[in-house]
C-alpha cells in the first residue's frame, strides 16, 4: 500500500511540474514581444555617411567628411544631436501595426509633401529623415507628426511611423528628438583668442575709428576683468544661425562694423558685422586659421551685441 502511495506521489509531482511548466512557458509565449522597428541599424551605424532631415522648421543634410559638415556650406556642425538621433532610431520597438493602407496616412500623420491631405490640415505630414550609407539610401523614414508624444509613460514616447516607400505604418515606442535645421546647427566658432593674448582692441564703424583698447597695461577695475572674462567667453564660442560659402545677397542698404584685435604675436583676428536693419552677417580674417574666411555666417542680434555693445560697458576707455 505505501509503495502504491507513493508511486501515486510521484505521478502527482511529475504532473505538477510538467504542468507548472508548460503553464509558464504559455505566458512567456502568450506575451507580445516588442520586435526592434529597424532590427540591423545598429550593426550599420558605422556605416552612415550622410543625415537628411526634412521638417515643417526646415530641411538640411549633414554629410561625413573629415568630419560632420553640412552639404551646403561644409562647415562643421554639432554631433551630439545627430548621434543621439541615429541611438534613438535603432533601439525603436513595434508596439502594434497599426494600417497597410495607404488611405489611413494622412490620420496618423504620416503623409509626404508629394501627397495632398484631404483637408489641406499640415499636422497631417511627418517629418522625414534618410540615413544613407555609401553614398546611397539605406533608411528613408516617416514620423507622424501630429501623433508624436500620444502617450508618455516612463520617459518613452509612442508614436506613428512608416517607410518612405511603404504603406504599412507602426506605433513604435522609443525617444526621438529630431535635431533642428537651425538652432544649436553650427557648430559655434572658437575664435581661440584669450586675454592674455590680446594687446589691443579696434572698433570701427563704416571704417570710421571710433574705439581703441589698449590692454597693454592690466585692467584695474573689478567690473573690467569680470566683463572681460565674459568677452573672452563670447569669443570662444560664437554661436552661429546660418552659414554661407559664397556672399549673401543683400538687397538693402547696410551698415559695417569692425572688431580687431591685435595679440601678443602681432597678429591681427578681424571681424566683420554687415547690419541691414534685420540680419547681421560676420566675416572673419584670422591668419592662425584661413579656413574661416571662405564662410558668411549670420549671428543673431544678441550675438552681435556682445561682440560690439558690450565692448562700450567697459570702465577702460575706448
């Protein structure tokens, strides 16, 4: 009798077990898995040799050179943004296939500007953005852009998205941010000058000298070396809207403006600001670096002003 019982226990258990595993093994495959919306980008990553980025704000291309330039005027431009952007695209996950219609495009956002809305609404296009590798397309992708941010849940975004040349579209999870064409572009322009080695500094108006500076001697007043510790800031870091290669065109009547300074070395760092009332441009003459005056580059009026303005603030006489 207690060899039966326990012949009878071991049956038991070996149910039991062989139950509880498969009943496990159930739920683990009864859950969705979350497949990575661009399964090889990471393996690819090194690849990339060219972003373009096509939005309401703007449209821009950054092309790998010695570096990362933008394609129209070669001039560096920040990284960060476009690295995080390429990481942020290859960890996207599938959350759900949402249409393999065509029609539905333009509800989630994901129509492109070749394709007409019905209702003309501009929240019915998405932004685009093409990777290309070796000088080809390799991803050409749409992100809803009336849908962006549907929910938020622990830091990660759900949104809609599609390829270019495909009609299915995903609700994807993940965190994008789409670098802007504008703002935080250029990289800023170190013009590599400290006080230390500035000897004079010349401010011209229409080439009418109306300013000198001469640091030969150190600077007494507090608020003197507290402004000019911010100036040789500015100067390390000019932030940049827009470059060009070749001189804009500029319709209206202008005004000039010319910041030199002459360093310890006796070399001369030059900038120019042309003003129409609206835009200012800068132009720079550095022998320590002639690369910087193939370039136009368009400085905001803040910028401007801590250039110029700020130079007039200082208890040291112009």
């Amino acid at each position: 009798m207690k060899r039966f019982l326990a012949i009878i226990a071991v049956i038991i258990i070996v149910s039991l077990s062989f139950f509880t595993k498969n009943y496990y093994e159930s739920l683990i495959q009864s859950k969705p898995t979350q497949a990575l919306f661009l399964p090889h980008l990471k393996q690819e990553l090194a690849s990339i040799d060219s972003i373009s980025i096509q939005t309401a704000k703007g449209n821009c291309t950054v092309v790998k050179q010695d570096g990362w330039v933008d394609e129209s005027s070669h001039y560096p431009i920040t990284l960060e943004s476009r690295r995080k952007l390429l990481l942020d695209l290859s960890t996207l996950t599938i959350v759900d296939k949402k249409t393999s219609s065509a029609g539905d495009h333009e509800k989630l956002g994901l129509l492109t500007n070749n394709t007409p809305p019905n209702n003309q609404a501009s929240n019915a296009y998405g932004d685009q953005i093409i990777l290309y590798s070796h000088g080809k397309p390799l991803y050409h992708l749409v992100i809803g852009y009336a849908q962006r941010n549907i929910k938020h849940v622990s830091g990660l975004n759900y949104f809609y998205i599609r390829h270019h040349d495909r009609q299915d579209a995903f609700l994807v999870k993940g965190e994008i941010n789409i670098p802007s064409c504008k703002d935080d572009y250029f990289e800023p322009i170190n013009l590599n000058v400290t006080l230390d080695d500035i000897k004079t500094i010349d401010v011209k108006s229409n080439l009418v000298k109306i300013g000198h500076i001469d640091l030969t001697n150190k600077l007494t007043s507090n608020s003197d070396k507290t402004a000019f510790a911010s100036y040789e800031q500015t100067l390390s870091s000019i932030p940049v809207i827009a470059v060009w290669d070749s001189k804009p065109v500029i319709k209206t009547k202008t005004t000039a403006e010319y910041v030199s300074y002459t360093t310890t070395k006796q070399q001369i760092v030059a900038l120019a600001l042309t003003d129409d009332g609206t835009h200012y441009w800068l132009t720079i003459d550095d022998a320590r670096n002639p690369k910087l005056h193939q370039w136009f580059f368009e400085i905001s009026p803040p910028t401007r002003r801590q250039l110029v303005d700020s130079l007039y603030q200082l208890k040291t006489p112009l």
